[in-house]
C-alpha cells in the first residue's frame, strides 16, 4: 500500500510519541555512556550550551537537578568556562551537557515505557526528516513542512493535552488523519502556502481539544472538520498564486492568521449547530458533506478577506470572539433556510458578503466594535424574516442591511451647531437597531418608501434627531433618548402621516414627527419648576411619550390633534401646580377623550 503525506506524518508523531518515552529511559539507564542515543531526526537540533548553562543556572528545576546529581554538577562547572570554551576542549562532555538539558526541559513529563526501539519508527522519522530538507524536486507545500508538523504533533501527544489519545484507531487519530488528507490534497506546491497549512493544523489541534463533540469518531464529522479545513486552504491557495512573487511572503502571513481564525470559528461555531442537522449540513450523498464544510469556510473567508485584498480589512472581527459573532449569525440564517446551502446556490453568500461590505465602514463612523453585534442581529432577524427582506435578485439584496445603515448614517451624522446631540452608547445602538429591524419585519415598506429622497426610516430617524436638537435638553438622559427615539420609529412604521409634512399651524412645512417630539419636549420643559420637577423625570417622561404615540397613531394625526395634545400637557402642568398631583392614566384618559371629540 501507498502511502501519502498524511499517513507518514501520522506515522512520525506516533514514532515520535513511543521514541519520546522510550529515549528518556535510556537517558536514565545510561546517564554516563549513552550507546544509544536518539534525538528526533531534522527536528529539535538547535539547543546550545548557552541555552543549557542558563537553566541549570537560573532555572529553579535546573538548579535542583544540578545539586541532585554529581556528574551533572561536573559538567555544569566545565560549562562556566563558556560555551566556546567548553565545546572546544571537552567536545564530548558539552554534547552529553545539552543533551541531559534536552531530556530535563522536555522529559520530566514523559512516560517511561520499556519497549525496545521498532526500526519502522526511527524510518519514519528518517523520512520526515528528509522530506523536511526538501529533497523531492518539487515538493508540496505540506511536505516541504512536514517536520514541523510531526514536531508540534508530538509535543500535543506526549506532554500535552493530546496525551494518550493516538493509541489503535481512536477517534482523534481518525480525525486528525482526515484533515492532514485534505491539507496535502489541496497544498499542491503553492510558495508561500506553509504557514497557512502549519496555522490550520495547529488550529485543528486546539479544536479537538476545545469541542470534544468533533472527535466522535463520525465519519461525517470528519469529513466536516476535514471540509472547512481543505476548503480554507484551497481559498488561501487562489489568493496566493494570483499575488506577484514579490508580494507573496509579505501576504502570507496575513493570510496565514486569518485562514487560522476563520476555520477554528466555523469548527468551534459550527459543531453543534451541524450535529443537531447533520442531513442539512452534512448530506447524505457521498462528498456532499465534505463540499458543504468546505463551502461555509470559503463564505466567511470571502467575507473578511476579499480576494483582491493582500492583508486584512477587518483586523477587528478576524480574530476571536468577534468573528465568533458572525459565524453564530451565518449558522442561524443556514439552519432556520437550508436551501440557502445548496453547492449551486450563493445566497448565503450574497447575504454575508453584503453585510461586511456595506456595514462594516458604517460601524465604524461611530463604534469601530459594534460591527459584530450588528451582523449578528442583522443574520438572525434575515433569518426570522428571510420572505420579507431577502430580495435575492435586487440592487439592494437585503432590506434589514438597508435599513440599518440609514440609521447609523443619521446616527453618525454631526448635528448643527449648538443643538443637542444624541450620543448612544453600544448597547443602546443595538437596541435601537434590533427596534429598527422588529419595525421592519412588521412594514417592510418602512424601507422601500422614499421621503424626501432618502428611505422612509432614514427620514423617521431625521426627524427625531431634528426634533431633540429644538431643545435645551442637558437633564435628558441618552437612555431616556434611546426609549423616546425606539417608539417614535414604531409610531412613524405605523402610522404614515407622521413622516408627513404638516400644512397648517406652528409647525407647518417641518415633518410631524419631528413637530410632536418637539412640542412634547418644549411644554415639558417650560413652566412651574413643580411641573417641570415630576413631569420630566426619566420613567414619566418615557411614559408620556408613549401614550402620545399610541392615542396619535390611533386616533390619527392633524393639527387640530396635534393642538390638543399641546392643550392636554399644559393643562396637566397647571392641575400638578395647583394640586400637586399627577397621574399618568389620568393623562392618558384626558388626552383620548380630547381626540376622540
């Protein structure tokens, strides 16, 4: 039988993984003359003398097992001579010096095992050796890293968490089997490609270690894992091969962390929602499951690093909780609409895609960390609503993408000199862009109606901004703002007239939204420091606004209403002046009773 790159870097680790042990018992056994001596070929050859004086000289365990042992106390006497010294005139004594600061510093942890030495396993790590020289003429690039790759393996499975966890068929061994497969499948001899391939591989590790679910010992969960991994590669790949040759080295890295980040996401992100799917997302078709996993690596890798891209536009949500965000998104709008899925079918794509491209730089205008959150509420409500706002075909694909950047363009823009400004915080954003969204969803044509050029919730939040900029507002909490501004939106994707122009009265020419924030805002505001003092405390003043939405968008909206609201406020300032007394229900009650007249 042949074997690839896959099976005899597997065979290396496993060599590695027994020779380990098995080296440290002959350390021990023969402390003075050792017949036998085998460090790991073409890997760790490049500890010194230096390095080995500063630990037995500086290391708390160096330092005890110096005083512990009488020919080690000799030799680390020779070594205070220097390095140069000490490996010219006693040649031998400075090997066995680092190799006993070898077997020190990666040892203690080891198992002792009194197996002989198999000549299978020195040839296996013969061969990794030479493959790591790169004596094949045009190796691929896992080969050319093959070394290091059987190193790090064999650190995660001695000492590590990995221990122990290699033995026959096991699950992690199948596993890890499986994605090595994909790793030299899709490696071809692309320069540059190494750290992306050693970056995944080590991510692979991390991910069995985080998600035990992973290494269940499915073959379809393997083909999973195995998918996203090859899938990253091959996208790295392209972007590789079409870099001028110059570029390459100074791209790679970058591409390299990214590719990390992305697979650990979707493995870390994607596992449980797969396994409670599995027909959805790992098929039933033989390759199906391995093109689907290699499918959702692409998607979020195209998403944060574009193909013409040489270095990563959105450093902030390539790394982890972030991107997590994103991903968690990606899987909900996939499991609630499993066609979007489909190898032929690129709405996941599209959906993705143009949240990060046309929502990221609007984030950023006034929180470089909220682009995240945003996607993710954005991908959930797609995903709750994908009948209402997924036009697949249309210039704007996603009505929730449009209608949350009207509202952070409005939100970013500066306010004219010397009038209020609203300025939220990160969380009350959110909270106002998921209102926005639940708006959406309720009228979609919140978005698709046009007022005064611009969609019908750019200008609704226009207006609400225009209407607390009117005032001297410095007791107005941005909270208390928030609440007001989150029902004002409701009252406008309810009720049409309000993003309408009055024609009469003090407010004609300006948008009645606007005018009744305003007008509200002012009587309030102005009159008996009594009044003042209960009426625009944050639970009242909220409240007030909410009977005034509600009786508006129910009883309609003229000036004639719009005057007797400013008669009912004022009428309850003089009836507290008087009595000293306010209630909320009977504001509301005088105030229906006035419009239903």
């Amino acid at each position: 039988m042949a074997f690839g790159a896959a099976e005899i870097i597997m065979f290396g680790i496993q060599a590695g993984a027994r020779l380990y042990g098995q080296s440290r018992q002959a350390y021990v056994e023969k402390t003075r003359e050792r017949e036998l001596v085998i460090p790991l070929p073409g890997l760790r050859h490049n500890k010194t003398v230096t390095q080995a004086f500063a630990y037995f000289k500086d290391n708390i365990q160096g330092k005890r097992k110096v005083a512990e042992s009488a020919r080690l106390s000799e030799l680390h006497d020779m070594a205070k001579a220097g390095a140069e010294t000490f490996k010219l005139e006693h040649p031998a004594e400075a090997k066995e010096y680092v190799e006993l600061y070898e077997f020190y510093l990666y040892g203690d942890e080891g198992s002792l095992v009194d197996d002989k030495f198999l000549l299978s396993e020195i040839i296996a790590l013969n061969t990794v050796a030479q493959w790591r020289r790169g004596e094949t003429p045009h190796p691929t690039a896992i080969r050319r890293i093959a070394g290091t790759m059987t190193e790090i393996g064999i650190d995660y499975f001695t000492s590590g968490p990995g221990s122990g966890k290699l033995a026959g068929n096991s699950p992690t061994k199948l596993l890890l089997n499986e994605v090595l497969r994909a790793l030299d499948d899709h490696s071809f001899v692309s320069e540059g490609l190494e750290g992306t391939i050693e970056k995944v591989f080590i991510a692979t590790l991390d991910v069995i270690e985080e998600n035990p679910a992973i290494v269940s010992g499915d073959p379809k969960m393997q083909k999973f894992v195995s998918g996203v991994a090859g899938g990253v590669i091959e996208d790295i790949q392209k972007r590789i091969d079409k870099l001028p040759g110059n570029q390459r080295l100074f791209a790679a890295d970058r591409f390299a962390e990214v590719a990390r980040a992305v697979f650990s996401s979707v493995i870390r992100n994607g596992a449980d929602t797969v396994l409670q799917n599995p027909e959805t997302f790992l098929g039933t078709k033989a390759g199906g499951e391995s093109a689907m996993a290699s499918k959702l690596g692409k998607i979020i890798l195209d998403a944060v690093l574009p193909e013409d891209s040489t270095g990563i536009n959105l450093a902030a949500i390539a790394t982890g909780e972030t991107l997590d965000k994103l991903v968690r998104g990606a899987f909900v709008v996939l499991s609630e609409h499993p066609d979007l899925m489909g190898i032929n079918n690129p709405g996941i794509e599209k959906i993705v895609k143009e949240i990060v491209t046309k929502l990221a730089s609007q984030t950023e205008k006034i929180g470089p960390d909220l682009f995240p959150d945003i996607a993710r509420l954005v991908l959930e409500k797609t995903a709750a609503n994908l009948e209402l706002f997924w036009t697949p075909d249309g210039a704007g694909q996603n009505l929730a993408v449009t209608a949350v950047r009207s509202l952070l363009n409005e939100l970013a823009r500066e306010p004219e000199e010397g009038n209020w400004e609203l300025r939220l915080s990160k969380s009350q954003v959110l909270n106002v862009v998921e209102a926005v969204l639940d708006d959406l969803a309720d009228n979609p044509a919140f978005v698709t109606r046009i007022v005064t050029d611009k969609p019908a919730i750019e200008a609704a939040i226009a207006a609400i901004l225009a209407g607390f900029a009117c005032n001297e507002l410095d007791n107005l909490s941005m909270d208390t703002a928030t609440k007001i501004a989150i029902r004002g939106l409701k009252a406008a994707s309810e009720r049409w007239e309000m993003l309408e122009n009055l024609q009469g009265g003090e407010g004609a020419g300006r948008m009645t939204l606007a005018y009744v924030i305003d007008t509200i805002l002012e009587d309030l505001t102005n009159g008996d420091e009594k009044a003042i003092w209960r009426m625009t405390q944050a639970h009242v003043l909220v409240a007030i606004f909410d009977i005034v939405f509600t009786l508006l968008t129910d009883y309609g909206i003229t000036e004639n209403s719009l005057n007797k609201l400013s008669t009912a406020i004022r009428e309850a300032q003089d009836n507290l002046e008087v009595s000293s007394r306010f209630s909320i229900d009977a504001f509301a009650s005088d105030l229906e009773s006035r419009l239903a007249a």
